[in-house]
C-alpha cells in the first residue's frame, strides 16, 4: 500500500517552467522523508534557497526544527498536485525514540521550494498516539486510483470542503462512503470494523473553520486540507488551531479520513475522553503493545452528542513534550 521509505537523495533537473511536473514533485517529496530521516537537511535547503518554514503555523529556522533531527520513520505516504506546485506528505514514527505523526505541506515556484509548512503533533496534541496512527493507517487502502474510475480535482475538493461546510451548517450533504473510517490523532471511528460510515459521529455543528489551504491529487483520490481550527484548544479559546484533514475519495464518496491538530497546552485543555461511537465501549487498538502508554479504550458520556474527538484525561495530566534539537 505505502511505498517503502526511500534512503536516496534524488533530484531531476527540470527548467523553468509554467507547470509542475509530477517526477519533480516526487522527487521532493522523497528528497523531504530522506533528509526527515536522515537529519541532513543540507541538500534538501540547496533546492530551496528563498524557503519560508514553519511548524505548526510558526516561522522557525529549518536548522532547528524538527526536520534537522534523525527520526525513525515507519509509514510515509505523499500526494503531489501538479496543477497547484504543491505536495503533501504524512510521516508516522511509531517507534522511535520520540514518537511523532507529522504532516508537511510543500509549495513550488519555478521548480524550488518555497514553503515547507509542518503540523508536527506528538504527546498531548489531538488524541495523539502514534502506535494506532500506524495501526489503522496500515490497515487501510491508499493504492492509486485506476485510472478509469477517478474523480476530478474539482469532485475531491468537493468532497472535502463539504465536510468542513457541514461543521457551519447541519443541512449540508456530505458524500460519505460506506464504509467510511476517520482516524484522528490514533483513534479510529470504526475500530469495532462495523463497515458503515462512522465518519459522520462527533461532527460540530456550530465551527467555522479558516484559512483553508489545498493539495489535491487526482491519482490518488485525495486531497488533504490546511486549516486553522476554532475552538479546538478550549484553553486558548477560539484562537484556530493548526490542522490537516486528509481525505480519500473513490468514486465521488469519502473513503478515509486522517487529521493531525496541534495543541497549544497538552490535551487541548480537556479533561474528557470521548470518541463518539454510538456510546459503545470499544478499544483503541487491539493487539499492539510496542508503545507506552498502552491504548486505551473510551467511552462516551451520557448527554454528549455535538462534538468532535476531544483529548484524554491521560493526556492531559502529562505534560507535552518538547522536541530536543
């Protein structure tokens, strides 16, 4: 399903053209998880000699931040948009030393890389736990779509930008697949593997997100959005949070759905664990134990119907980890 975690630094030469094309996105993208690997970001900074980077909507200096650290990384997957000069990448690092699931967004101007902009989430941000990240994500379908059954780029977006409409606007239609998971930090909507759509439980009702930002693959099916996120953070207020949303779409319904948010103050400043299933207990993960803390199972609380995926008791009592460089 993923292709495996290219160790080489490869480059093509392209001129200056109008259009992107997809060999050189490619070629970035595997350029990005070798120097994420590898902690040499130096050939990767020769390609980008007027590059913007931020982490989690913060400018920093790419020499300090997280991707000049050697990380071990078991998942990568990456989508490129030769239409916008844009890629995205998902990296999982379940057993590493410090666990991460970091997702990058790359843009494109006469063939370098001008911004790198990276929601890097570890513990205490959104539900996060790497462990069932790489859990269910393994368990999933991202093989290209044959190319006699894809959507357009504009049906994609469509799909996803429907979803985000629907947080404002309880009447609008999102096209759900059946089955359609959601998979949020390390917690799966349909981790009991019922079938059906559980990517419509714990949707808001009353959010208007921001700042929406695309990558849209149509080989792929997906398209993975940028946003900022109100009221994700309850200690901040409605101050956005950084937030990707990832979506596969076959056949103009949503298959997948993967986010990754970031938290100012560990467990976004929660103190309630709910994973909206239909007040069902069920397990986070089932029969994966190769990271501490163990998965835990939770449950929904009697009256709680109009939310999203909110942060456990547990991660909020630990404080959030800082990334030592």
């Amino acid at each position: 399903m993923f292709q495996s975690i290219s160790l080489v630094f490869i480059w093509l030469s392209a001129g200056a053209s109008a259009e992107c094309s997809r060999a050189l996105l490619k070629d970035a993208t595997d350029q990005y998880v070798s120097a994420q690997s590898s902690g040499q970001i130096a050939t990767l900074i020769s390609l980008a000699p007027n590059l913007t980077y931020t982490e989690n909507e913060k400018p920093l200096d790419i020499k300090t931040g997280v991707l000049s650290q050697p990380i071990k990384l078991d998942q990568n997957l990456s989508i490129h948009d030769t239409t916008l000069c844009a890629t995205f990448t998902q990296l999982i690092a379940a057993n590493s030393e410090h666990p991460y699931v970091i997702g990058t967004r790359m843009l494109f101007t006469d063939d370098k890389i001008t911004t790198i902009e990276s929601i890097v989430t570890d513990q205490g941000d959104w539900l996060f736990n790497a462990t069932g990240y790489l859990h269910w994500t393994s368990l999933e379908n991202w093989d290209p779509i044959p190319e006699d059954k894809r959507d357009s780029r504009e049906v994609i977006q469509a799909a996803g930008d429907a979803y985000f409409n629907r947080f404002q606007n309880v009447n609008v239609s999102v096209p759900y697949g059946t089955p359609c998971a959601r998979l949020e930090g390390g917690a799966y909507t349909d981790s009991s593997g019922t079938g059906g759509n559980t990517c419509n439980l714990g949707v808001p009702s009353n959010t208007t997100v921001t700042k929406r930002r695309y990558v849209i693959d149509e080989e792929m099916g997906v398209v993975d959005i940028y946003l900022g996120f109100p009221g994700l953070d309850r200690s901040v207020g409605n101050e956005p949070m950084p937030d990707s949303h990832m979506f596969r779409v076959e056949e103009g319904k949503i298959r997948y759905i993967h986010t990754l948010s970031s938290c100012v103050n560990p467990g976004c400043g929660l103190n309630t664990t709910i994973i909206p299933t239909r007040r069902r207990r069920i397990p986070l993960i089932r029969g994966l134990n190769t990271l501490k803390p163990k998965p835990r199972s939770f449950r929904v609380p009697e009256g709680q119907t109009d939310v999203h995926f909110m942060a456990s008791e547990n991660c909020k009592q630990r404080p959030k980890l800082r990334r030592t460089l």
